[in-house]
C-alpha cells in the first residue's frame, strides 16, 4: 500500500514544460532518490509537493487521501516539510527562533523565551546538531544552516520529508549524522523523498527511486537493488559516461601564484602555498576548514592582516576584486546566491559582466560578441534554458552554478583561476565537462585552484593535494602519494590535536 | 483574458496602457491634442523628466536621493547669481553645473564610503542645501540681469521649445547609457546583487559616486532650465520634485529593490504623471484631488509592478 503517491503532475513555466505527466509511488518508511540532470524538474516536482507553486494538472495523495493544498502552510498542515535547495531561514533571528518561526510557544502573544530556546537545545542534541540556539544564523556556516533545517523539519513531526540536495553543502561528517537521521526517520514511518547528484547517496541511502529527463519519467525503480550506477546514469544523460574525471598528465612551467603569509580577521594562521603553469592543486578540507576564507583573502575580496599574493614574481593588490582580476586572478566563490548570481539580470548579462571590459570599446557594448559568448557557454555547459535573455533566478539550481562558472571560464588574460566548491549541484554529464575545461585552461598554462568539500572529486581532478583544519594547513600531497584515509586523517579536527602534540 | 493578462504585464504593458489612456484621453476631453496643449504639457514635465534619467540610474543601482529637488532649487539660484556677478551666463552656467556636481558627489561619497544609508544622507543633504539656497539669496527671489538667459527656455527649434529638445536629448543620452554601456550594465548588476557584482569586478564604491554626481549634474541642468522659464532663482521652487521623479521612476517599472530598470519605461510614467495633472487643469479640477489623484496613480503602479513580478516568478 503506498503512502504518498503522485499522479500525473505537469507543470509549465514561460517558455519551459518543467513537468510532463509525472506518476510515482512511495511506501511508508521509505527513502525515495529523485534523480535527473540539471534542469530536470526535480526541484520543481518538489515545490508542486510542498505547495509552494501549484501543479497545471494532477494529484497529490497522502495515506490514499487526495492533498488539495494551495499552499505551503497547508501542506504543513499535511504534514509535508520540504527542505529547499536554497536555504530558507531568516538570517537575523537565531537558531531557536527559526525553528520556532510560525508557531512560537507561549500564550496572548507574549513569548516564553526559556521555553522557546531549551525544548530547541534538547531537540538538537536529541537529533545530534551541534549547534547554539541562541546563535544568529548569519554566525552559522552553511553547514551548520542546513542542519538546524533539518531538526526544524522533524521538529514539526512531519509525515513527508523532502531534501534538496542536502549535502551538497555538508561535509562528509555532517552528511553522515544526517544519513542517521534519516535512518532514525524512516524506523518512524516517515516518508523521505531525496533529491542528489550523488550515486553513492542513494544507493547507500534509498529504497526505491525515480529518474526525471527533461521533465518527463525517464524511469522509476520501486527496488533500488535492481539497478546498476550505469543504468541510471544512462537513464539521466542518455548516454554512457565512462571516467567522469579523466584526468590526463600534464607538465607544469615556473610558479605561478605564489602566496605567503596570508591571514586575516577569520584566518588566523598564516598561510603559505604556491601553484606552478598548468598544475591544478586541490584544496581539501572539511567545511569550516577555512579554505574559502584563505580563497578570499588571497582575493581580496576581504580585508588581509598581512602577507602578500604575487603572480608571476609581481605582487597582486591586496584589497580589491578588481585589483586581483586586472592582475589576471579570478575568483569564483562559494555561495553562489549570495556572492555569485546578479538576481533579476539575464544569463548573457550574468556571464559577460567581468569579460565585458575586453569587448567593449569605449565601455560601449558589442551585444553580438556577448551573445556569442553566451550562446557558446550555454551550449558548452549545456544550460537548460530557453534563452540566454532567460533571467537567471528562473534557472534551477545547478544550472545556475553552471553560468557562474562560465563568466569566469570565459574571462580572458587570466593567469590563476580559484573555484570554490565549483562543482556544487551540478549533474554527473555536466562535471565531466567541467574538469575538461579546467584541464584545457592548464594546458594553455593557467594555475588552477580547486577548492572542493568532495574527496573523490579533489583526488580525481588534482595533481597535488593541500589539506586544511581549522584554519591551517596541515598536509601537501603529491599525485603519487593520494590515499583517502591518510588526507581525511589530516582533515579531521581531532586526530589532528594529537598529531601537532 | 489570459492573453490581455500576458500583455499589460509583460515588458511592455506599461506602454501598452499608456497608448490607451492617451487615445481616450485624447478622444474625451476638449482640447487635449491640440498643439498647443500637447507642447504645454511637454513643458510641464521638463523638470521631472530630465531629473528622472539619472534618478533612474540611482533607484538601478539599490540606492535612493531625495536631495535633488533642493539640488534643483540651489543650482537654479547659483546660475542666477553667478550669472549676474560674473556678467557671463556661460560662466554662470559652468559655476551652476559644477556646484550640483558637487552636491551629487558629496551624497555619493557619503553613501558608498561610509556606507551609511542612501535615504538618510540625501534626506540631510536635502535640508542642507535647501537651507543653502535660501542663505545665497537671502530667502528672497532674485531676478536675472541678462535677458538672454530667458532664451535657453523662451528660444525654439523647428517650433518645438529648447527644455522639450534638452529633455528629449538626454532620454536618448541616457538610454543609450543605461542599455549599451559597461557603466549601465554596471549599474544594474549593483542594484540586482551589489556583493556579488563586487566580486566579479565591478568597481561599486567609485560606481556610486558616479552615478550620484551624475545625478548632482543633471538636477543642475534641470534648474538651471526651470530658473530661465520662471525667469528668476527661487530658493523655494521645485519642493516635492524628488516624490514626483520618484513616482514617475516606479510607475515606469524601475524596481525600488534595483536591478531593474528601462528608459522608455521612465519616459512613459513621466508622461503619465505630466497627462494626469494636464487633464485634470483642463476638466478644472481643484488642486486638492489633483494630490489624490497623483497618489492614487503611484499606488496602481506599485500593484502592477508586484503582479508583474510575482507572474514572472
Ligand atoms: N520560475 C521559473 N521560471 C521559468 N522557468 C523555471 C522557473 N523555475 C524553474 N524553471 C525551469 O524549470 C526547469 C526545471 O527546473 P528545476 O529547478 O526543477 O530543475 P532541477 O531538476 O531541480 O535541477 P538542478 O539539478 O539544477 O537543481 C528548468 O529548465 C528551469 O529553468
Ligand atoms: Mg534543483
């Protein structure tokens, strides 16, 4: 007897069919993956379940009860918990209030503060978050976001739970506690819908799954068992992707970007490191490890204590973003909601704002060259959209990340390029092509940093490894010597105290 | 009914309701399109027009200025009075240009190094320079020397009056401005996400200065225009401009949470704003409702622009 059962959802935006005729069914206590290609619909599958935007056609049943909600608040009340690709919580409350946010205890409006923040602390130990009520969300790290959304989702004892992505921004110890917490879920009966781009996931994770293709049914397993990676792989792309790293030998030149000293109000340690011409080095560490933190300094995108960066033997600004790009550094960062995307612009204008000055005459604009580039970039990293005049917020997540990245894969005179987490919510076809376009840039002699919170990721991209801990650097690995227990030992806060005695 | 709903609130169903509102307006009520009138009214929103190009760059880029129907007032004066000091109206011209694009830069510095909010600074520069104003000419009108000066607004081109060309010129200036150039891109990624368009290079300090200084030069021109057609400086002339401008601004889709924003829009709500007040001096009706009614017009634009963003979404 299934539990949540969707039929024949469709949905349509402007210029896009998100959804075409989607039926699926859920046992109780299962774990169900939703897979697909960026662009695919899951999100939207999930926003239609979350009643968050209402479907064109089709139902929704709960427990053989047809859902007929027109909005989130009933859909709660239905008891399903949607926890978005894009974080939701309010930045300025802390963690007790979010949690509370909506149904806040206390009679006649007056709130019984003690309440509101001890039934939180003992949930969150409960469910294993180590986190402060009492922090502003702003302190938190994504990480740590993410996780207070989870406990306020099963705060509210809800009968659906659906993740978007959800570890996308954890690391490999968060994602770990929250895989137990969904074990702990499904023993209760709860239903957990999952949407990733991880094979490993869900396969460790989930019961049965569901693979989208530009928004229509490519396949559904009611037994995960019977499936091979390959096959869903083929099922999402609709074709074979073989070595999805396919990292090739390449010789390196002279340093290139030589960094020493570095620190900063959130770093405090200095740090040192150089890369050389063509070498790709990758920056491991777990999330909280400071690396975005060294990225940016040695950006300048925040203010330096001291230390200098110098490509090239010539010292690079230390303050400003644009100093660091007419110096021929790049920076793509992390959060790309908050740093990387220019809401309300279009994907063509998202893509050429740096590389503009280049083909711009007399800061007069050259539509046709940026069209151009952006077609070339859309096609490249295949981007799901009807246009490139489409306004960036209407793209889903991933292929977003992909624009982000294609404005500074398409930066010209570029000498050092540093991705942070570049990969993040972006589809197994698609990262296949973004590792081959790094390679090509260090071929043509660009140093190349990557920064990423996936070990296999890191081991399979880079020629030489740097492992971080909280805010210092604590090992340097030679193509030769990577061996995943010997880099996460030295990523790991505690082992690490004992090594440094 | 679904299709009317695409039209008036897609990207050009500003345009779309004007064109309608003009051809009743122009059907319904005597002596509307006459020549005379049609001109009359042209001249009527000078003021806000070309105080609204810039106006739009600044609501474009996130941030707010409500100094510059001071700024108008006080660079009206200074041409005034350094005109008749210097003998000169070229020099007087120069000296009015340059002290509004002084007052701009100082609002622009102000905001983008101290980082202290738009709203508030412009709110004080707009007293101080108001007061300014009132201090250089004592509080009293001051009357122009040279009767040349009366030509920049009396003088006629192909028939049409020199303020209807400068107004018209600078809509073409900063269209062009706002869609074909670094700075205007620049401009509208400040306003659709200032951190980020930070990070991918784009100088914001020195782009808010620019577009405030911008705003100082242009609130010059505008003054500098009204104090010719009213043929003296008026420390007290244009209070309120900065809510019509801004008015104007929403009405024609800039977004007050940036990022947003179209020339043909701008010129269309201050054509609205200019017809409403036109139409209604010509039915007789009394300056009381003229404020309900221009209040009432704002709220109408607001609700549209929500539809339109939230259908979008
Ligand atoms: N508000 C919107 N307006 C227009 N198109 C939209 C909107 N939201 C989503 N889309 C389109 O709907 C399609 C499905 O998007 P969705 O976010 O569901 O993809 P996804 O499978 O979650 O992808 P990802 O793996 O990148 O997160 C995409 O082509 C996207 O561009
Ligand atoms: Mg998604």
């Amino acid at each position: 007897m299934s539990y949540l059962s969707v039929q024949n959802i469709s949905k349509s935006y402007p210029g896009v069919q998100a959804l075409s005729d989607i039926s699926f069914s859920v046992e109780k206590g299962a774990v169900h993956g939703l897979m697909g290609e960026n662009g695919a619909g899951k999100s939207t599958l999930i926003r239609v379940l979350s009643g968050d935007q209402s479907a064109d056609s089709g139902t929704i049943s709960i427990d053989g009860i047809e859902q007929n909600y027109g909005s989130v608040r009933d859909a709660f009340d239905a008891g399903v918990i949607v926890i978005h690709q894009e974080l939701q919580l309010v930045p300025e409350l802390t963690v007790a209030e979010n949690l509370w946010l909506g149904r806040f205890p206390g009679r006649g409006g007056v709130l019984d503060g003690r309440q509101l923040v001890e039934t939180v602390r003992s949930r969150l130990q409960e469910i294993g978050v180590d986190v402060d009520p009492n922090a502003k969300v702003t302190s938190l790290s994504i990480g740590a976001r993410q996780m207070v959304e989870i406990a306020k989702a099963v705060m509210m004892e809800a009968r659906v739970i659906a993740l978007d992505e959800p570890t996308s921004s954890l690391s490999s110890r968060e994602s770990e506690i929250l895989f137990k917490l969904i074990a702990r879920l499904k023993a209760k009966g709860t239903v957990i819908l999952y949407v990733s781009h991880r094979l490993e996931e869900i396969f460790h994770l989930c019961d049965s799954l569901t693979v989208l293709r530009d928004g229509r049914l490519a396949a559904h397993h009611p037994d995960i068992a019977n499936v091979t990676r390959d096959q869903i792989i083929a099922e999402m792309v609709g074709r074979e992707i073989g070595n999805i790293w396919g990292w090739r030998e390449r010789s390196f030149g002279p340093v290139r970007l030589e960094v020493s000293g570095i620190c900063g109000e959130k770093l405090p340690g200095p740090a040192e490191f150089s890369v050389r011409q063509g070498e790709i080095l990758g920056f491991f560490g777990l999330i909280g490890a400071g690396r975005s933190e060294l990225m940016r300094l040695v950006y300048g995108a925040d203010t330096r204590r001291g230390g200098t960066v110098s490509i090239d033997g010539i010292e690079v600004p230390a303050d400003n973003p644009r100093g660091a790009i007419n110096a021929g550094l790049v920076l793509c960062p992390e959060d790309r909601k908050h740093d990387g995307i220019i809401q309300g612009r279009s994907i063509e204008e998202n893509i050429a704002i740096s590389s503009r000055r280049h083909m711009s005459p007399f800061g007069i604009l050259q539509p046709g060259k940026e069209a151009a580039l952006a077609d070339r970039f859309i096609a490249r990293l295949k981007v799901r959209t009807p246009s490139r005049k489409q306004d960036i917020v209407n793209l889903s997540g991933g292929n977003q990340q992909k624009v982000i990245l294609g404005r500074w894969l398409s930066e010209q005179g570029v000498k050092v390029l540093i991705v942070d987490e570049p990969t993040r919510g972006i589809d197994v076809g698609a990262k296949s092509e973004i590792y081959d376009i790094l390679y090509e840039l260090a071929e043509g002699g660009m140093a190349i940093v990557v920064v990423s919170s996936e070990l296999p990721e890191v081991m399979g991209i880079s020629d030489r490894i740097f492992v971080m801990c909280e805010g210092r650097m604590t090992g340097e690995f030679a193509r030769e010597t990577f061996e995943e227990r010997n880099i996460l030992t030295l990523a790991l806060p505690d082992r690490n105290a004992a090594h440094t005695v | 009914m679904n299709s009317l709903k695409k039209i008036l609130l897609g990207d050009q169903g500003l345009v779309v309701i004007f064109a309608v509102a003009f051809a009743i307006v122009s059907l319904t009520v005597p002596n509307f399109l006459t020549e005379r009138n049609i001109l009359g009214l042209l001249q009527s929103v000078v003021t806000i027009g070309i105080v609204a190009c810039t106006m739009m760059f600044c609501l474009a880029s996130r941030d707010f200025d409500l100094s510059v129907g001071s700024t108008v007032a006080f660079t009206g004066m200074i041409a005034v009075i350094a005109s008749n000091m210097t003998g000169s109206i070229v020099l007087g011209l120069i000296i009015a240009l340059l002290s509004g694009t002084l007052v701009g830069a100082v609002n622009g510095f102000v905001i983008a190094c101290f980082r202290i909010n738009a709203l508030i600074t412009t709110l004080a520069t707009m007293q101080i320079v108001r007061g300014l104003a009132l201090i250089v000419s004592d509080g009293r009108a001051v009357g122009i020397n040279d009767p040349g000066f009366y030509q920049l607004a009396l003088s006629r081109f192909l028939g049409i009056p020199t303020p209807i060309w400068v107004m018209g010129a600078l809509f073409i200036v900063f269209g062009f401005l706002l869609n074909r150039t670094v700075f205007g891109k620049n401009t509208l990624a400040i306003g659709g996400n200032p951190e980020a368009a930070r990070l991918a290079g784009v100088n914001v300090v020195s782009m808010r200065i620019w577009i405030f200084a911008l705003q100082g030069l242009i609130c010059a021109v505008a003054g500098i225009m009204l104090a010719s057609r009213i043929t003296s400086g008026q420390p007290n002339a244009a209070t309120g401009l900065e809510l019509s401008v801004i008015s104007a601004c929403v009405l024609g889709g800039v977004s007050l949470a940036g990022g947003r924003a179209a020339m043909t829009g701008v010129i269309v709500g201050v054509m609205i704003m200019g017809i409403a007040e036109n139409v209604m001096n010509l039915l007789n009706i009394q300056a009381f409702y003229q404020y309900v009614v221009r209040g009432l017009i704002l709220l109408i634009a607001v609700l549209l622009d929500n539809l339109r963003s939230s259908a979008s979404r």
